[in-house]
C-alpha cells in the first residue's frame, strides 16, 4: 500500500470530496458549500479555505 510520507504531519493531499468555495464579492468572504448545495460556513479572515475546490 502506498503513503504519502511523513505519516501524521496534519496534512491533506487533494481537495476535499462534495464541497466547493465560491467568494461573496460585496462582503469579500468565502463560503463553503456542501454536497446538497446548501452554504455550510463563511472564513472570516478573508482568505480561501484550505483543501476546497473553487468554484467558477
């Protein structure tokens, strides 16, 4: 079976599955969507989740 080394470092290879990001121009936040469609959480800070496809 293959790893991605090193084993436990906290980090995630690829983009997480069924969700997207898409940014809300007037407020500048990023929001979450998940796999009904529905917006799950919006980043207060302003910067793109980690891991989350972008939508276009």
């Amino acid at each position: 079976m293959a790893t991605n080394p090193p084993k436990g470092d906290g980090h995630r290879y690829g983009a997480v599955r069924n969700r997207s990001q898409v940014l809300n121009p007037i407020t500048k936040i990023w929001t979450k969507r998940g796999p009904d469609g529905k917006f799950m959480d919006g980043k207060a800070d302003g910067t793109p989740f980690k891991g989350v496809s972008k939508e276009k």
